[in-house]
C-alpha cells in the first residue's frame, strides 16, 4: 500500500508532464543553447581549462546548474500554488496517503523532469562537440542531485507562505549557486572566506562530481556523502512540514 501510495502521487505529475511533454523538452531547449552558445563557442572557444577545452569544462557545470532549477522549481512552485491558491493540497491532506508517501512521491516526479531536461543539454551538447563520458557513476550522482533539489523544492513550498517569496529563494539562494558553485569558472582565485561559503553549498559538490565523472575519472566517496546528507536531510524536513500540517 506504501508504494501504492508513492505511485499515485507521482503518476499524477506523470500524467500532467506527459501531456506537456513536447512544451517541456521545447521550453528547456532554450537556456542550455545559449549557454554553449555564449561560453561554449563564444567566450571558451579560446580558453583551456584543466588541461582541456573549456566546452568540456562548462557542460557538466551546466547539466548541474539544470539538475538544481528544474527539479526544485518542478516541485517548489506548484506545490506552493496548490497549498496557497488553488486549494488542492487539502485533498492530499484528508486522503489516505502518509506524509511520506506523498513527499517521496513529488520528489520523484520532480526527479524525473529533472533528468529528462538533462538529457536534452546532452544531447545538444554532443551536437556542439563536447565529449563528456556518462557512464553508471555520473547517472547515478546526477539521479541523486536531482532528488537532492526536488526535496528542497518541497520543503521550500511547505514553508513559504506567500507564491511571491518563492521568487526570492530563486533570487538569494538559486542565482547565487548558479554563478559561484564552480559552474562557470574554477573557484581557486576566489577569497579564502568565499570559497569557504561556496564550498558547503550542495551544487558545488555536485558540479565537481558530474565534472570530473564526465572526464572519464573516478570521484571520492565525500561529495556523494555530502549530497546524500542533504538529500536525506531535506527529505526529512519535507515529510516533518507535511505531518505538522495534519496536525
């Protein structure tokens, strides 16, 4: 019955992603080209980076970078909707459903748009002429920092409690990731206090895991770690909210 539940949640999001499945794939076309565009063939056409081409560099910087927007904005703003404005999360609430069933459950669907927008950017990317290796590891990680940010979607749409406060977990905390977690550039020349902040952040651990998973090597066990910790932990909090909302 438990994973009865967890399928009926996700088969929901299943059903509304498969009918906008050909917007979805469109709509996430867009960012990802004209990010090869502007770094791969524009600004890194000229630049080398650990000994290789920068296009190389910047696309798992990219592909993490995705990881982290689709899934959390995938889950974190219709969740907030339904909760705030339409009303329909009191269905979920009075359903037979746990807490935790429920929350595995978005967290899987957030997961799933998450990879498939990912394997659009490497697709495109192979047309633009990076090799990146993908192999069981880097599938594996890149599954894990999507549920990661799925999680924190919806804990931030349990928590917040205004649709435009949304906006600004996007404005302090998603943008800044973006640009800083090593996405884009190395973070060595960066003052010792930054790369200390950037450092603790989850997309900075994922970025170097997909990085270097994607130049065919092998990753120590600490970012996995990491990532699982907070993965687990954001789960966690997620399932506390939903069950404090029943009470």
């Amino acid at each position: 019955m438990f994973f009865y539940d967890i399928y009926t949640v996700f088969w929901r999001d299943w059903l509304v992603l498969n009918r906008r499945m050909l917007k979805f794939i469109l709509s996430r076309m867009v960012t990802p080209i004209l990010y090869l565009v502007a770094f791969g063939w524009g600004l890194g056409r000229g630049i080398q980076m650990n000994g290789g081409n920068y296009l190389n560099f910047i696309v798992p910087g990219i592909i993490a970078l995705n990881a982290m927007n689709i899934s959390f904005n995938s889950v974190a703003s219709p969740l907030n909707m339904m909760r705030l404005y339409h009303k329909s999360f009191e269905e979920y609430l009075i359903a037979p459903v746990s807490s935790v069933a429920f929350v595995i459950g978005k967290i899987l669907a957030g997961t799933l748009r998450g990879l498939l927008s990912c394997a659009v950017i490497f697709i495109l990317a192979h047309f633009f002429g990076a090799t990146i290796a993908i192999n069981v590891g880097f599938l594996l990680v890149l599954t894990l920092v999507c549920t990661l940010f799925a999680a924190m979607g919806v804990v931030a749409a349990m928590v917040i409690d205004s649709h435009e406060d949304m906006g600004n977990v996007s404005t302090y905390f998603l943008l800044p990731m973006s640009f800083l977690c090593a996405t884009f550039f190395a973070i060595d020349s960066l003052p010792v206090v930054l790369r200390w902040v950037i450092e603790i952040l989850p997309l900075t651990h994922a970025t170097y895991a997909l990085r270097i998973l994607g130049a065919g090597g092998s990753i120590s066990w600490i970012p996995v770690l990491i990532l699982s910790t907070y993965t687990i932990a954001l789960t966690g909090v997620g399932i506390w909210t939903l069950a404090h909302c029943r009470d």
